[in-house]
C-alpha cells in the first residue's frame, strides 16, 4: 500500500513537472525576445553608469560611481528630479479627480447604450498624443486660442502671457492627455460592484452619501490604485509634454535626459539619470501600493 | 437620487467637453485660411489638404509607421498568443516571477526603455533603423497583448480543447479549429491595440529611428515650422477620422463575432460528434 502510494505521488510530481516543462517551452519564445531586449540593455545601461565619457563616443571603462554622485548632488538634478514629481502626482491627483464622477456617472446612471458612452469618453485619445498635446500649446499660446479669443471679444487689451511655458501648463496638458487611463479601469471596478450591496445598505437605513463612502467608494479603491499608477509612471518621464508647454520653468527629468543623449553628450550620466529615476519611481510605486494595501485592509 | 443624476449628466457633458474640445481645435485650424492658429478665423480652406497629398516625406514617414506598426502589430500578437496560452492552460513552478518580468515594460516609463536600447544597439555595434524601432515597439506592445489575450483564454471553456483531443484532434488541429476561433476576437483587439501603440509612440521612436523618421518623429520636426504646420493638422484630423472608422469596424466586428465564433465552433464539434 505505501509503496504504490509512493509510486503514484512520483508519479505525479513528475507529471506536474513536466507541465511546467511543457508550460515553459511554450512560453519560452515570449521569454526570450523579452529578456533579450530588456534585460540585457538593462544591464548594459548599467555598465555605462558606471564608465566616464572622455570624448565622442569614447568611455573611460574604469567603474565609479561618479556619475551618480554628480546626480544626487548637483543642484540641478534636484530641481528637477521634484518637479517631476510633483508635476506628476498632482496631474495624477487632478486627472483620478477629474475622471471618477464621469465614470461613477456611466457606471451608476446610464442604462442603457452604456458601449456608447464608453466610445464617447475615449475617441479623443485616438488622435495623435504629440497633436494633442500641441493642441494645448495652440489654446494657451501667446497668439493662442483663448488669449486672440480674448482679445477679439475685447475683454483683454493684451495677451495674457501667464498661460504657457510654466508647470501649470504641463499639468493641465498631461490631465487631459491621461484622462483615459483614469476613466477605464475606475468604470471597470465601479461595473463590479455587486449591486445587492448598495440596495442592502439602503434598507438599512444609509443615506445615499453614507452609502457611496461605506461601500462605492472602497470597492472602487482598486480601480483607483491601478489608475494612479498607470497615469504616475510614465507621466514621471513623459518628454513631449515639458518640451512643448512646459518652456525652462517647466522642464522635467526627461528633458534632461534627453538632452545627456543629445547635445550634452555625456551617456553615462544619462545612463546614470534614467537608473536614478527609474529607482526613485520604482521605490514611490512600492511605498504607495503597501500604504493603500493597509488603508483598504482598515476600511474592510 | 433624481438630482444628483441630473447633475452627473450636466458634469458629464462638461467633462466631455474638456476632452473633446481641445482635439477639436485641430481639424478646425486645418480648414482654415492662415498659418497662426488665432481667432478670428480668416476663411476657409482645403489648400493644407492639397499639401498634404504633395508632401513626399510626410507620405514617406506615414508608410514608415504603417510597416513598423504592422509587423509590431503581428510579432507582439504572436508572442502575446504563446504567453497568454501556457499562462492560462499550464501550472508552472515560478509563474508568477516570470510574469512579472514579462509586464514589466508597463511600469517603466517610456524613455528609460528608449535609452536602454539606444545603449544596447550603439554598443553592440548595430545602426539605427526603423528595426531597432520596431524591436521597442515589441517590447512596450507585449504585455499589452498578453493582458488583453488572457481575458480572452481565461474565458473559455476549457472542456472544449479536451473534448476535441478526446474527439481524437492532435494539439496542432485543435488548436485551429477549437481554440483559435473562440479567441479570434481577442487576436484581432491586440492587433489593433499594439498597432495603435506603435503608430502613436513618439519617445522610443525619437530616439531610435535614425535616418528614417516614423510619423510622430516627422510631426515633432515639423512643429517648429509654422509654414508647415497646417498640414500636419490636416493629417491629423485624417488620422482622427480613420481611427474613428477603425473603431466602429472593429467594434462591429467584435459583437459579429462574439455570436459567430461560439456558433462556429460549437457547429464544427457536434458535426464532428455526428
């Protein structure tokens, strides 16, 4: 009895491993063309952080860390480094704000041709994300939109020049370029919400806004926290955007960037900025996770 | 209960129009009869149109981004494909590590992995093409495929592949007279969806496209240049246009086949059982 249950426990690990065998040699093409352009760049950026560029196109291969020291001192990099996020959490902040009675609206109060809607809130973002962020350069320039609207209907003598080339700017542009991402995954957990909650909290004696805080809003958190991530991440590095309406005041860690691999010609500090960046957005998305993992943990 | 849907509505249609009247502006400027994009507007126009059937570099960057998008599109969907399937169908040891690696390229913002292969393909001695854009592309589309396909393969029933393999069908036949119909839409929703990526991405495209400029590579060049400014908005609102046909398509084509593909599939087995 012990020895062929013994026999068949092996031979069930070995059937198990060779699912996972036969899983992974399935999924090995996936892994291989993904490892081989991501990790080994990865690494090689790496390398380069740690060289010195003497010339065009010539590194000094000794390894320092100079390169990162020059990031986490320089006055500079500092600037920069929280502008960006401070433009980024609040165009987050603001575009999540902005976006979730839209979504609360089509998820509660539309009934029927909710499809449509849905088409609705997200065909503009089917226009060109560098036109639609020119777009914003066109209404809040000098010679823009409101300010020749302003001064045709004569309630303005001259261009108001506050409206472009300062953070501002860059948040209301990257607000409106993002909205999508902050409209779809909140509908998305909004649609899930079992409606038998809501009905039971009424019977038992909720008011509508005790309700939307004791059940709507927590079960939506999620929806939320995939937004704020999705929008806060890439909006860290976003380069089109400072570029275009941000102007000097403006400019973000991108910009700098961009400008190592341009004209600045030094790649192992640019290596050394993208890595400090993406660590430093890296450990914010991890420390915000835990935090609303115990928040939403408290409201359960 | 009455009022606050009415005052949901009434922020809906502000919202929508914070969305949509900013993007409107465009195909406005693009008829119209000026090179500044001011008020008033000056008189109406299709002269930025007839540039935009003249300009040679801009049709030459448009085909450039069609190529790139079109082999992204179908690359990303075929490794999405393999993913998605032994994710959904095979329990593997350390699955979810790999996962991780593999959607890792939605979490890092855009210009860490344009820089990363700027590094890799210099040092290693490659030059700059609409290849090495592709190979970006590739990597930002591939965990978009994955998550949109396995919705799609987690939602069959799995009883059917069995059933065909008990039916006597090798894996190679099941999959295409089985599997492959009920996740078509899936297949043709990461087409579009790493196509669409690929023809919008600027960033990695910016950096790695070298003598070859893709569409938003030549509209960043151009946006300097008002004289040439109105014909890229003439282009965009075109973009806008087949984008929306595009969608409509594919929406269409989405609830077809959501009947279809079950029918299909459901058809080909019973007349199998007869």
């Amino acid at each position: 009895m012990n020895i062929y249950h013994k026999t068949t426990q092996k031979l069930r690990r070995k059937l198990q491993r060779s699912e996972s065998l036969k899983g992974y040699l399935l999924l090995s093409p996936t892994i291989l063309v993904m490892a081989g352009i991501m990790l080994i760049p990865f690494i090689g950026m790496i390398i380069l952080s740690l060289w010195t560029q003497i010339g065009y196109a010539k590194f000094d291969t000794t390894l320092t860390l100079n390169n990162f020291i020059v990031v986490f001192t320089n006055e500079m990099y500092r600037v920069l480094f929280s502008r960006s996020l401070v433009v980024s959490a609040m165009t987050t902040f603001l575009t999540v704000l902005l976006a979730y009675p839209m979504a609360y609206f089509v998820a509660f109060h539309v009934q029927r041709r909710k499809l449509l809607w849905i088409i609705l809130m997200t065909l503009p973002f089917w226009t060109s994300y560098l036109l639609r962020v020119f777009a914003w350069k066109v209404i809040l320039g000098y010679n823009g939109v409101i300010n020749s609207g302003l001064l045709w209907l004569g309630i303005i003598n001259e261009p108001i020049t506050l409206l472009l080339y300062n953070p501002s700017a860059v948040i209301i542009t990257l607000t409106h370029a993002w909205a999508a991402f902050a409209i779809l995954p909140i509908y998305v957990s909004l649609e899930k919400i079992d409606r038998s909650l809501l009905e039971a909290a009424t019977d038992l004696g909720d008011s509508p806004l005790a309700r939307f805080f004791r059940i709507t809003l927590p079960l939506s958190l999620p929806g939320v926290v995939a937004a704020t991530v999705l929008i806060f991440i890439p909006t860290v590095g976003d380069y089109v955007t400072p570029s275009l309406v941000g102007g000097s005041d403006g400019y973000m860690i991108a910009n700098a960037i961009q400008f190592q691999f341009g004209r600045g010609s030094n790649w192992p500090l640019g290596a050394a900025l993208s890595l400090s960046s993406m660590a430093v957005v890296t450990v914010i998305t991890i420390v915000y996770f835990l935090v609303s993992k115990t928040l939403t943990q408290n409201i359960r | 209960m009455k009022n606050t849907s009415r005052s949901l509505l009434v922020y809906a249609f502000i919202y929508l129009g914070f969305l949509y009247i900013p993007v409107l502006f465009l195909p406005l400027f693009s008829f119209n009869n000026s090179m500044y994009f001011s008020f008033p507007l000056s008189g109406f126009t299709f002269e930025w149109y007839r540039e935009m059937f003249r300009n040679e570099a801009m049709h030459q960057s448009l085909f450039n981004s069609i190529r790139v998008g079109g082999f992204v599109a179908l690359f990303s969907t075929i490794l999405g494909i393999f993913g998605a399937k032994a994710i959904t169908r095979y329990r593997m040891r350390g699955k979810k590590p790999v996962l991780a690696i593999i959607m890792l390229p939605l979490v890092i913002p855009e210009i860490i992995v344009a820089v990363a292969l700027l590094i890799f393909i210099l040092q290693a001695g490659g030059s700059l093409s609409l290849l090495s854009v592709a190979l970006g592309h590739v990597l930002l589309c591939v965990p978009f495929s994955i998550a949109v396909l396995i919705s799609r393969f987690e939602g069959f029933d799995q009883s059917m592949e069995e059933a065909s393999a008990d039916l006597g069908e090798n894996s190679w036949w099941t999959f295409w007279r089985v599997t492959f119909p009920v996740v078509l839409p899936g297949i043709v929703a990461s087409l579009l969806l790493c196509f669409t990526i690929s023809f919008d991405e600027f960033i990695v495209a910016y950096f790695l496209s070298g003598t070859e400029p893709t569409l938003p590579v030549y509209m960043w060049n151009q946006l300097r240049f008002p004289k040439l400014l109105p014909g890229v908005l003439a282009l965009g609102a075109c973009i806008l246009l087949a984008s929306f046909i595009v969608i409509a398509f594919a929406e269409w084509i989405r609830q077809r086949n959501n009947n279809m593909a079950l029918r299909q599939s459901l058809a080909s087995m019973t007349s199998k059982i007869r």
